[in-house]
C-alpha cells in the first residue's frame, strides 16, 4: 500500500509541473521498477525457503496497486482534458469578440472623423489591411490549441477575411447617417463572430 501512495503522490506532483505523457511514463516506470524490487526479494528469499504463498501475495498486491494507479491516471486525464476543453471554448469566444472589437472601434473612428468619399482608397485599403491583421491575431491565439491532436487555428478559413472586409466596406459606405451605419456594422459583425465561432466549436468539439 505504500507502494501505491507513494505512486499517488507522484502522479498529482508530476501533473503540475509536467505534461500527462510525461505522467504516464514516470508512472510506468515506476510500478517496473517495483516489480523488478520485489522479485529480487522473492529470488533472494527463495534460498530461505519463503513460501510461495508469499510471493502470490505480493504480487497480488503489486497487480492492485497498477489497477489503482491506472484509475488514478484516468480520472487525472479526464479531469485534464474537461479542464482544456472549457479553457479552449473560454478562449475561442473571447477571440471572437476581440477580432470584432478592434475592427468596430477602428470602423467607428473612420465613420466619425474621416471625410469617407475624399479618402476612399485610403480608407478602403486601410480597412482590407485591418481586417487581415486581425484575423492573423486570431488565428495566432487559437493556434495554441489542440484538441483531439488537431491544431485549433487550422479550423479557421481565410475566406473569411473577404467576408468580412467586403461587408465592412459596403456598411462604411452605404450612404445612411453615421448612427446608423456603426450600429449596422456592430450588429453585422455580432452575427459572423457568432456564426464562426460556432463553426470552429463544432469542428474542434464535435468531429
């Protein structure tokens, strides 16, 4: 039994500071290692005449204690993997919101402050450039994902960037009042942050 808690104390010792492969392979050699003790003992003791009953015991007790470990290791794992999945969809939402955020406040400022028709290449430009940059900063957070060994990043699609700039520019320019056209342009960026993110959810946690 002190063999296993001291297993015990490795696993939840090894789980803060090391990754799970890392777990499982100090695990492993560690219950060989006190195999590879305890049939030393028994051949040293055979001499003496131990009883095989003795033995049987011990090596009862050593299949127990693997048993227990392999438990331990699975609710350890699963725990982990429940943990990184909650973290990774926290993540995703928050770089959602924060790609519409910045382009938002950007489009805003270009609505408000810039004479939109005497700046329309410039403008136009700067908006395809904006857009671009913050879809990268996006796939840069989600790219240290992986789920299920596939890297979360390679969900997202470049056409995105089209979508969105196309879209932006047309509400930028469709002639309403400066009110109006923020309040569309927020409204539209809502609806494909929340259709992406979806998308990359059910691609990342449900294939």
């Amino acid at each position: 039994m002190n063999d296993f808690q001291t297993i015990n104390e490795i696993v939840n010792e090894s789980v803060r500071n090391s990754s799970y492969y890392t777990v499982a392979i100090s695990s492993c050699v560690f219950i060989l290692y006190t195999l590879i003790v305890n049939l030393i003992s028994y051949f040293k003791s055979k001499s003496k005449t131990k009883p095989l009953l003795e033995m049987s015991k011990a090596m009862k007790e050593m299949t127990e204690n693997i048993v227990k470990l392999n438990a331990v290791l699975d609710k350890t794992f699963k725990e982990a993997e429940r943990k990184e999945t909650h973290k990774c969809k926290t993540v995703i939402d928050l770089a959602f919101r924060n790609f519409a955020s910045r382009i938002s406040q950007e489009c805003e400022n270009i609505i408000a402050h810039n004479n939109i028709e005497k700046n329309k290449d410039f403008i136009t430009d700067n908006i395809t450039k904006l857009v671009s940059t913050e879809y990268y900063k996006l796939y840069s957070i989600l790219s240290s994902y992986e789920i299920n060994e596939v890297n979360v990043a390679s969900r997202l699609k470049e056409e995105w960037i089209k979508e969105v700039t196309s879209n932006t520019i047309a509400i930028v320019y469709d002639g309403q009042d400066a009110i109006a056209r923020i309040n569309q342009l927020n409204n539209r960026l809502l609806i494909y942050i929340g259709d992406y993110s979806t998308y990359i959810n059910n691609k990342t946690f449900n294939t």
